[in-house]
C-alpha cells in the first residue's frame, strides 16, 4: 500500500492549452491553462512514474517548458 504522504508534488509546465481530456492521460493531474501554457499538477509516488509521465508528453509531441517540486498542499491531485 502506498501512503499519500511519500508521495511528492510536482508542477509540470508544458507549451500550449491542453483539454481537461488529458487529466486521465496524465494519471489523474489536475490541469490549469493560462497564457498560452498549461501546467500540470500531479503527485508522484517515485522517479519512474515522474518519468512516465515526461515520456508520455514526449510521445504525444507536447512541447517541455519546466518540471518543478511544488509545494505541499494538502488536496490529491
């Protein structure tokens, strides 16, 4: 079982608006567009599933502009 606390919050700023569509693509990461931009919000349990989640932008063709620790919130993405 996996515990919510050792998971890790993290803002993935990507080029472009994407649809609320995407937020089951990206394991269940919230979406906010704004300025031409959108960042996803998501929690991840371990590098690997951080890295699955930037390869499944790269497959998709979506363009990287940063990936950051965010601050702990309190909510699940």
């Amino acid at each position: 079982m996996i515990d919510r606390y050792s998971r890790q919050r993290y803002e993935i700023v990507v080029r472009g608006r994407l649809s609320n569509r995407y937020e089951y693509t990206f394991d269940g990461a919230s979406l906010v567009a704004c300025n031409g931009q959108t960042t996803l919000r998501a929690n991840v349990v371990d590098q690997s599933q951080l890295y699955g989640l930037l390869n499944r932008l790269r497959d998709l063709g979506i363009e990287l502009v940063s990936v950051n620790p965010a601050a702990e919130t309190g909510d699940a993405a």
